[in-house]
C-alpha cells in the first residue's frame, strides 16, 4: 500500500472537516460514538486521534464489517480490563448488529484466553448495558452447558506436568466452548486471534492464525483484525501479531505484500506517518522524553522485541546508560520484578553491541 504524504493525522482532520461542510455524512454519524464528556479536554491530540484516524479512518475501512470490528473490540476491552471502553463497546456493538446471545458467549470465550476476573468484570459491564437498553439480564437464546468430557481431546499429548489443565483445555475450552451454537467458528477466530495480539501472546495467535485461516478468516481479514487491534492495545502488539501472521501466511504458501510488516501492511503507513512522521516530532515533547516514556511501556508490557528497538533509540536520543539502569529498576517496583529482570538482560545486550560499558 502507498505511503501517504504529510501528515495522516493531521491531513484527515483537514479532509473530514471540509467534506463535513459539503455533503452529509450520515454513515459518520452511526459509526462514530459521542466521546465522553470531557474526555479529550486534557489531551486534545489524542481526541483528534480519535476522530480523524480511529475512527474517520480505522473504522471506515472496508476490509471488516463494523459487526465484525464490534466483536474484535468487545473482545479486546475485556481481555485488556478497560471497562470505561468496554463498556461503550458493548453498546456499539449492539447498535452494529450484535446479538445480546454473542456478546455473553463472546465474555465466557474470552475469559478462557485472559482470564476468569476479566470475564467477571465483562459479565458485570453486560448486565448494566443489557439492563440500559431495556433488554432481559439472561439472553434468552443462551443454550445450556453440556459437558464433552467423552470427546476425542484436539491436544492429547498437552501439558503432561499439569494433567488438569490438559482436561480444561480439550474438553471445556476446545470441545465445549468452541462448539456452543451462539458464535460461528469464524466469530471464535477473529475474536482470539484479537485477543492474542492484544495480550503479546505470540505462540497463541501463531496457532490462532492458522486455525482463522482453516475457520474461514481471510488473509486480508486477519490482517485487519491486527491493524484494528493496534489501536486498543498499542502498537507494539501489532508489529509483533503482524510479524507472527506473516510466518503463517508464508508457511501456507500465500502471497505476501511488499511492506516491513507484511501480516498487518497497513502498519507501514500508519507508523509511517501517524506515529513517527507526526506524533514522535511534536514539540510538546522532547526526543529523549518520549524515549523514556516508550522504554518504561514496553518494558513494563514485557514487550521484550520493541523495549530492545527501543532501548538502541533512547541511546540515540541522548539517555545515558546510568538513565537507563536507573529506569529498569524504577520500573521495576511498578510493574514487577520479572519485568525488571528481563530490562536488565536486554539493556545489557545493546549496550554490549554498542560496545558501551556497563553501569556500576
């Protein structure tokens, strides 16, 4: 895909804002959620963002029905504990077609990839949406739970160590969850495949990627869940999904676009453009300050790839080696010891390949 010129950011806004005045645009109207008040008033670059990238762009673009960008976003905000978001989502997701059914069946699939108290949360935002629009607490087309604990397990040799767990996966998550009526085996896919981009979980959108594929998914698809997902969950997890998918793409022997990211090839402009040509040189913020601020989320996210590509630009912007010692363990009483650990490895390794000393 073509690089666009100037700012993408900034050239959108220009670009909605004087088709606003020429021709009605409905269809902006539906698609686009009110922002909630106040939300923007102290970042208003963000809510530009919001308008003219998020969702005057991302949302609009045809390659995923907005049903489909509902599921994946529901999906997200849960697996990710936002529930201000996942809340609004909820409700655009009904307005997009939705069923009340799915979006229950799409919480307890997802708690089984991020976990029961995301489920919990999930549930409780559903019932105070439900219960707004005037809809019953228990989606009446829920079908009832029946146990599979005689089918052929889809993993038999998995987890020998925790054997329990090897049951929870073949009988409860893959035999039962994955064959209840009120999602289609696509829904399933592009909702996990989301989830695992989300949650930096490379060895599960490997596999998710290619069952996707085997579910229905298409390729242009599934790279569009990645790009979608980039927005809710940042985008080093997209690189790394878009990296991940474009080994499953190739392994299946299908055609892979000319781009740096060739499993989400609209990242190439978006980084391009949005994040690199516009949001890293703005003035509010110095190079090395935003280095610092990048450093500390990916090494907090344990988002081990982009914290190293990071680590070599925060050289480059002037953190000195004791800054960046420093930082690891700061970050470290925030988001845990292990996270430290793995900053210290990696921040040892560039400054090894920069041929720099270590700190005392």
């Amino acid at each position: 895909m073509p690089h666009s010129t100037g700012s993408l950011c900034g050239t959108a806004v220009a670009a909605f804002a004087l088709i606003s005045l020429m021709v009605p645009q409905p269809h902006l109207a539906a698609q686009q959620p009110a922002a909630p008040t106040g939300a923007y008033a102290a970042s208003p670059y963000l809510g530009e963002i919001r308008d003219a990238v998020l969702y005057g762009d991302i949302w609009e673009r045809p390659q995923l029905s907005a049903r489909d960008r509902s599921l994946v976003t529901v999906a997200v905000n849960q697996a990710l504990y936002a529930t201000n978001e996942l809340r609004i989502h909820m409700g655009r997701a009904l307005d997009n077609g939705v069923t009340q059914s799915e979006i229950a069946e799409l919480i307890a699939h997802v708690l089984w990839y991020s976990g029961f108290p995301t489920g919990v949360n999930a549930a409780r935002v559903a019932a105070e949406v439900f219960e707004q629009r005037g809809l019953p607490t228990s989606p009446p087309e829920s079908s009832p739970r029946e146990s599979r604990a005689d089918a052929d397990p889809l993993f038999p040799g998995a987890f020998p160590a925790t054997p329990y767990l090897s049951d929870l996966l073949n009988q409860v998550v893959y035999a039962e969850t994955w064959e209840r009526p009120e999602l289609s085996p696509r829904d399933r896919s592009l909702i996990t495949v989301a989830v695992g981009t989300a949650l930096y979980a490379s060895s599960e959108v490997r596999y998710h990627v290619g069952r996707a594929l085997d579910n229905g998914v298409t390729q242009e698809e599934i790279s569009e869940v990645i790009t979608h997902v980039t927005f809710y969950s940042g985008f080093p997890t997209g690189v790394n999904a878009s990296r991940v998918a474009a080994g499953v793409f190739e392994q299946r022997g299908l055609p892979l676009p000319d781009a740096r990211f060739p499993g989400a090839p609209y990242l190439d402009t978006l980084i391009d453009d949005l994040v690199y040509g516009e949001t890293w040189p703005r003035s509010e913020l110095s190079l090395r300050d935003r280095s610092l601020i990048t450093i500390a989320m990916t090494q907090a996210a344990y988002q081990t790839d982009q914290l190293r590509v990071h680590l070599r630009r925060g050289l480059d912007n002037g953190i000195t080696p004791e800054e960046l010692s420093e930082m690891m363990a700061h970050v470290t009483l925030y988001a845990g010891f292990p996270v430290g650990v793995n900053g210290s490895r990696l921040l040892a390794e560039v400054l090894r390949e920069r041929g720099i000393p270590l700190p005392n």
